[in-house]
C-alpha cells in the first residue's frame, strides 16, 4: 500500500438510537450523540462507500464558474444539483457526476472557456454552458450560463 493520502466517502446506514434522559434540546442532542458512538462500537452499521483522490472537489467547495479535471479533459462548473454538477468541457459537450468525480484545475477561465460558435453568437439566445465575457466597469467579468 503507498504512502499516499486516499479519501475514502463512507455512507451509513441510518441509525436510530432511543434516550430518554435529557431536560432540554442540547442535552437529549448529547445524549443521544454518546448513545450513537456506544452502537457504533457495538455493532459497525451497514454502509456503501467510494474512493476518490484526496484533492477531489466536495459540494460545499463546488461553485459554478470554477475550472475542474476529469478523466484528462478541463472544463467549467454550470450547475450545481443536491448530489451532481455540470461541467461544460471542450466542443461545448456537458458531462455531469458527482463533486467526487472532480478536481480542481490549475488552468484558467481563459485557457478553458469555449467561445460560442460565429452562428451562435449571431443568434439573441444562449444555452447552457455557453461561456463568454460580460464589460461592467471597463472590465471583462467572465460568465457561464447555467441551467
């Protein structure tokens, strides 16, 4: 086995523990916090679990605009979904899965962005995944179309 930092996702079962002690919210909540680590160690409960690289991208990290990897290809984060995002790679081709499946890139915005086509740019209407620059300011702010 290497030395190597892996990740590893657990996702248990529900487990439900009863108490009966408690005067307020915060005690029945600690008493109930001890109770789950005494059944844990009792009895480990049943659980699915993936692998994923230790610099993989995790929900809460995860923002549309952010430049990502996967599978040796970059793109941009469009969306955001409770469990997958979607993430506009070259040829303007959405791929979508979980956060886990991610990485963050080291490339730019610039470097990834997918210029919309000369007939899609004559057109007044944009799609998902369309990329481009908006000027506020005198600034170039760049821009993802989401869902």
């Amino acid at each position: 086995m290497s030395k190597e930092m892996q990740k590893v996702i657990l996702y248990l079962d529900p487990i439900e523990v009863v108490v009966e002690e408690g005067e307020t919210v915060e005690e029945l909540l600690e008493n109930a916090k001890n109770a789950t680590k005494e059944q844990i160690k009792e009895k480990f409960p049943r659980f699915q679990y993936s692998l994923v690289e230790p610099n993989a991208l995790s929900m809460e990290k995860a923002k549309p605009g952010m430049v990502v990897e996967v599978d040796g290809e970059v793109g941009i984060i469009t969306v955001l979904n409770r469990k997958n995002i979607k993430v506009v790679i070259s040829g303007n081709r959405l791929i979508n899965g979980s956060p886990e499946a991610f990485k963050l890139s080291d490339k730019t915005y610039k470097e990834v962005m997918v210029p919309r086509r000369i007939m899609e740019g004559m057109q007044d209407y944009f799609c998902e995944g369309d990329c481009g620059y908006i000027s506020y300011n005198g600034e170039e702010i760049p821009v993802v179309i989401g869902k």
